[in-house]
DNA sequence: CGAGTTAGTAACCTAAGCTTACCATAAAAA
DNA sequence: TTTTTATGGTAAGCTTAGGTTACTAACTCG
C-alpha cells in the first residue's frame, strides 16, 4: 500500500502522500508499449496497403514472420509467435483462403497440417520484410540507429525472459 | 529455429529471391511490442488484483496516469493518453462507478466534466504506481537497468516523434 | 447574432486474442 | 497389444481495448 510517509496535505481529502505520483506518471511503461505497438501496427498496415495487399491486417503478418520456408505446423508457429494455437489456425485459415499459403498434410503425422507459402505468399513475405525494414529506416531516422537497436534488442530480451517466468 | 536457405531453392515454386528473410525474421519489432505490452498488461492486472483491486483491469491505469491532482477534463485526458475521447469518457463512467474518482462540472465551461480521484481513487493511484515501481524493477534485474532505462527513454522519443507526424 | 468549433455521450463496429470443449491421432504405459 | 495419456487441430463464444459515426449542448469569434 502507501509508502508511510510522514509529510501530508492538509485537507481532509488529501490525506494521502502524493509525493512520488508526478514522477511515476512520467513514462509509464505499459502506456509506452501500448502506443508504440499501435504506431508500428498502423505502418505496417499502411505499408501494405500501399503496396497492394488491401485484404491483409497487420496481423497476418504473425503468421508469416513465424513459418520456415520449408514449411511449418500450426502450433510450431503459434508457439513461435507466442499466441494460441487457435489463433495460428484462424490466421492460416484467411491466408490460405487469400492464396498466400498452402496447407498440405504432414506425411508424419496425420493430425498435423503443414504452413507453407504460395510464390504469392512469398511475395507478400518479401513484400512485408521490405515495409518493416523501411519502416525501421524511417525510425531510426526519427529517434536513432542506436537507440533503435537498443529497444529491440532490450525488448527481445525481455519478452524472452518474461515468458518463461 | 534455423531452418537455413538451402532447402529446396531450386523448385519452380521457389523461383524468388530469400536471402534476407531469416535476418527479417528474427526480432520483428512490431511482434515484439505486442508481445511486451501483453507481458506487462498482464503484470500490471496481476499486481492490481494482488492488491485487492479486482474490479479494476489494466487500462483502468490509463485514466489514472493521465489526470492532474486538481482535476483535468475528458478531452485533456484523452489527448494526454492519445485515445479518443469516447474511449476515455467510458474508463470515466466505470471508475466513478466503482468510486475512484468523482465528476465534477467545470465552473468555466458548463460542457466540461472534470474528472479527480476520490480518496479511494488516490490510495489506487499509490497503489497502481507501486505495482509499476515494483515490476520495472522487477524487469531491471532481469535485462538490466540501463537497458530498461534505454527502452523506456527510446520508446518516449519514438511515440513522440510518431503521433505528431 | 450566427457560423463554426469543441466537450461530451451514445450506439455500434473492429481487431486480436483467449477459454472451454471437443475430435482424431500419436506416443507412452501396462 | 491394449489402454491411457498427450498432442495437433478445430469450433464456438468471450474478453479487452479501442475506433467510427452521429449527435447534442455549449463556447468563441468575426
């Protein structure tokens, strides 16, 4: 609860030590990731739109940045990209249904189907790598090739030890 | 992970060119942001809830991190967390709904709410600031605090110099 | 004063994921 | 070889967090 310090408000209302807020207001990190990733998000979107792909969210791109060429199961990929498996399986389901990925069955397990690209989806995959790698460009312009490269390196880092915690 | 570029690149199917994607593929930004702000969004809920706040979800935070002590409007809000206002108006309804803060008209412009925490709403307030206090330190210890410090500092810059362009 | 702007609300929509439940197959145990 | 348990995958529906469109009431400025 509150940090018990002494020195208070005088108002009745105001009976609680406010010392520290001004300061934790100031960058507040959840805030912080939540607008980043809506920024980047919107970009990405955008990006491909320009680009010709009008039927695609920024989110297909979660399945496409986590299949190996050689092909991947739903759960490899889900797993990969850190959501349900359920969620890989929508993503493959619009994909597929858009041409950019084939599902063929695993001659080793009969339960799994394997993700793999279309030449269209290996478009788009190329596609997709050059709108993040322009997009990186024009941030690093923004704030800094450095400091660019310490947020992603800091926050691979962090996402990989959070979830093993 | 690997999965290097020699497969089967001489197929027809395979007839465009690869080499960058295993390096695009590694640390996608706009994945890792997700992932981060997913991983923190979830702490901060835990840490809320551990503190006895169970009605209260991690945006809830977004209202409290962006109102002055003396009060501050809807729209000021809003700017200030860079959401709509609708979106905030509704965290008002519900967090006066549970007693945390209390509406009041603004004597200078009768279309204004001013929105200010309730003594419950300031003890939230401590108690929220703590739950950050304790999980970025949490996080310093597990990637460093000097990286830590480098993402929160970048990504300030990087929203900032994003949301106005 | 009237035109345009701004604070706020209401209703509905979207995105992206998760939970619970289930089937079929595979792998491990008995 | 059965039985049991674990795993790949799908389906249906929920949750979170926010946006869009449309509108009212009040403010501001020429």
């Amino acid at each position: 609860m509150a940090q018990g310090k002494s020195g208070q408000g005088s108002r009745k209302d105001d009976a609680v030590e406010f010392g520290t807020i001004e300061a934790g207001r100031r960058r507040n990190m959840r805030q912080l990731l939540l607008r980043a990733s809506r920024i980047v998000n919107r970009h990405v979107v955008e990006g491909l739109h320009a680009r010709g792909y009008a039927d695609l969210r920024s989110t297909h791109t979660t399945l496409l940045s986590n299949i190996d060429l050689a092909g991947s199961t739903v759960t490899t990929a889900a797993d990969r990209a850190g959501i349900t498996k359920q969620a890989m399986g929508r993503l493959a389901t619009e994909l597929e249904g858009a041409g950019y990925i084939r599902v063929r069955a695993d001659p080793k397990d009969a339960r799994a189907r394997v993700l793999l690209l279309t030449r269209t989806g290996k478009k788009l995959m190329l596609d997709s790598l050059e709108v993040m790698a322009e997009l990186e460009q024009r941030y690093a312009g923004s704030i800094g090739q450095d400091r660019l490269v310490a947020i992603l390196g800091g926050l691979a880092d962090f996402v990989e030890g959070a979830e093993q915690a």
